[in-house]
C-alpha cells in the first residue's frame, strides 16, 4: 500500500492568513512523516509528502489521483488530500482535514501497537476540535 499526503504549501507556512489551516495542517504533515518513519512496522510500502502551490496540476507526486471541484463554473483542485493506493491499484482519495487526520492518527496508533517506542503526535487543538483523537 501507498500513501500520498498533498497539503497547500502557503497554509503550511501560515502565508494564507488561516491560522486554524495552518496549524492542521502542520498536524497532519507531522502524523503523516511518522507514519513514514514506521512505514515497515504496518505493511506501507511507500508514503509521500507533498506541499502544493497554486497551479500545480494536482500536484501528485507518486499517485495520480485528484480531487476536484466545480465554483462558479470553474474546476478547482483541492490542494489538501490524502490519496491511497492499495495491492490491487484500487485508490482512495479523502478531500476533507478530518478525514485525512482521522486515517493518519489511526495509523500511528496501529505503530503503538508494534512498537515498544512511545509513538505520538501531539494534535493542535484546532484538530482536536474536529473531533480527531478524542
């Protein structure tokens, strides 16, 4: 199984004025390069963080699905998403931060079983209040 984590570059950096965005998705950076410095003790073969700007085209890295949206007649790439690709090429894609956090800490959780290292990320309490980790 694959994984692929994309998260706007510029709310990352906290350059879009959203702090709540900016700092889940900090949360979901830090669960997602733990997962990929466990990767082996939970069957990934691969997980990849990529950090999107306005017009990349999708911007996948290892995995080519998008998401995408239609405002005002116009189709939107969703710049925050995190797509999974299983055995049998099937694909997973989850658009919404709750979703994405959600899969993610489940995954650090799955490490804590395997390992007798102490394997947490501390959520934000922006991602606390979407209900992850509680």
């Amino acid at each position: 199984m694959r994984m692929e984590l994309r998260v706007c570059k510029h709310c990352l950096a906290g350059e879009h004025g959203n702090p709540s965005k900016t700092e889940v998705s900090k949360d979901m950076v830090e669960c997602a390069e733990t997962v990929r410095e466990y990767k082996d003790l939970i069957g990934l073969d691969a997980i990849y963080i990529t950090k999107v700007t306005e017009g990349d085209s999708g911007a996948a890295q290892a995995l080519p699905a998008v998401v995408a949206t239609i405002d005002n007649n116009q189709i939107q790439l969703s710049d925050t998403q995190l797509v999974m690709e299983d055995d049998d090429g099937n694909m997973l894609v989850y658009p919404e931060p709750k979703d994405i956090l959600e899969v993610l800490t489940r995954n650090v959780e799955q490490i804590n079983t395997h390992t007798n290292n102490d394997v947490t990320v501390d959520l934000s309490e922006e991602s606390l209040n979407l209900g992850v980790g509680a």
